[in-house]
C-alpha cells in the first residue's frame, strides 16, 4: 500500500536539487558552529528522507545509517548514492518504533520526521547516541495561502501544533544543556490540477477530513494558472543540538 510518505517522496527534494540543500546546509553548518564534529565520527539519520541532511554530512563522517519507513523515500535516497558513488551510507527500510539497532551511534539526527513523536521516541534516539543528539522540526505552524483557503472553505480549524518548544523544555527539565537556533524555510510547489488534488486530497486525508476528489478540485479552481496550480509554504524550523554523554 502507498503511504502518504511514498506518495511524497514523488516530489520530494533530493540532495541532487540543489535547492532543496539549502536549508539543511545552513542547518548543518549552526550544528558545527555548536561544536559539534561530524569528521569521522558513526552517524543515525532518523527518518532520514530522500537524505538531504546525510548527504551533507556523509562528506566527513565514518559511516551513515540511514533509517526510513518509506521505500519510496529510500528509493530516491539509493538514486542520489548511486549516481554520487557515496560509500559510507547504509540504508534500513523500518519504522523507527520497530528499529531494531545493533549498536550506539556518535550522533544521532532526527529532522523534520514524526518519527520522533513522544518522549518515548525521544529516549530511544538518545539511548542510541553515544554523545550527541541533534533535532530538527517546525517551530511555528507552517503558513500555506492555498491550503489555508481550503480548510476554511471546507470549514476546518487548522489543528497543527508544533512540538518543538514542549521537546526542548522537557531536554532541559532533564537538566542537559540544550544548544538551540532557528531557520526560515519556505518552499514552492507546482504541479497539474491532478496533481495538485492528489498532493491536498493526500494532506487532507492525513488530518482525517473526507471529501471528494471533485470537491477539492473546484475548491482549486481559483489557483489555476496556464493548467498549473503553484502552492507556496512558509515555515520557521528551529534546531535543537544536545550532548547526552
Ligand atoms: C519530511 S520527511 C524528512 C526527511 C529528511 N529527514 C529531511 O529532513 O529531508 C519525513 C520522513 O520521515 C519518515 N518517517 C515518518 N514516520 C516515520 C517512522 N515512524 N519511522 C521512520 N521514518 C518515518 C518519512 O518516511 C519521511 O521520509
């Protein structure tokens, strides 16, 4: 069955994009400002994507596992590996909850993925890390004109709650000292009408809201220019990067 993951990882930034490297790059380049090392040192992605993070990483650090429920995701990650050659990257097909890790990592790395969704996923990413954890999420509600017309045309309350703010609070009511930085992010997405009902359909029926395929084409038809609809994202991710040991 195709998962909403699958189906995004369609058009989903690779680190063959260069676009979809920059925000990860100012990211990365904030960790090593806070000290952290990447050079030599073993690596866990979680929920590591098409590898936009790992690919950046990758250039100094031992080895890479890359963990992911979505082949589709995984499936993009292995096209940029093969066509980069990448040696030191290792991808495992699994949902976080099952990962069934054999060792501890140097740094472990979990951005923008629900995989870490509780405290609980977030004590099992730090009893896999020997030293660091680094953790990349929205820190705002992500702001989209189009979708925001939708869900008030459909008449739904736009729920999203970041977690970011309640994970670094409770990192600090644990006592460790939490490194912590923030990053605008917007991104434009442009697609067929098909297309683009899929992509809401999809986004829609993840917020458990049923409605038609008609219905939403319509609710479309003012975005349409030239048959194509572009929808534009803003967002604020902020990054938090911890020492466990
Ligand atoms: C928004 S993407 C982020 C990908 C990458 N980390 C990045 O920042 O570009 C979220 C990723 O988390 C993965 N994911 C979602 N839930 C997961 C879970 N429970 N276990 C493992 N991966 C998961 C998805 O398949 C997807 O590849």
């Amino acid at each position: 069955m195709e998962t909403f993951w699958d189906f995004k990882s369609k058009n989903y930034p690779s680190p063959l994009d260069a676009y979809g490297l920059v925000t990860p790059t100012k990211v990365i380049n904030k960790v090593r400002e806070f000290g952290v090392d990447f050079h030599q040192k073993s690596i866990l992605d979680i929920g590591c994507g098409t590898g936009l993070y790992s690919s950046i990483i990758s250039k100094e650090a031992q080895h890479i596992t890359g963990v992911d429920l979505s082949s589709g995701m995984l499936q993009r990650f292995k096209e940029y590996i093969a066509h980069d050659g990448v040696e030191n990257i290792e991808l495992l097909q699994s949902d976080f909850k099952l990962f069934d890790a054999q060792q501890q990592y140097d740094i472990v790395l979990s951005a923008m993925t629900p995989a870490i969704g509780s405290f609980e996923d977030l004590h099992t990413m730090m009893d896999l890390s020997k030293k660091t954890c680094i953790y990349v999420s929205f820190s705002a509600p992500r702001h989209s004109p189009l979708m925001d017309d939708i869900l008030a045309l459909l008449g739904v309350e736009n729920k999203y709650k970041s977690k970011f703010f309640d994970t670094k609070e409770y990192l600090e009511s644990l006592g460790y000292q939490v490194h912590e930085d923030f990053f605008e992010h917007n991104w434009l997405q442009e697609g067929t009408v098909d297309e683009m009902t899929d992509d809401v359909l999809e986004h829609l029926k993840m917020k458990d809201i049923e409605v038609t395929r008609m219905k939403v084409k319509e609710l479309l038809q003012p975005y349409v220019k030239e048959d194509k609809i572009i929808r534009e994202t803003f967002s604020t991710i902020g990054l938090l990067v911890w020492h466990v040991a």
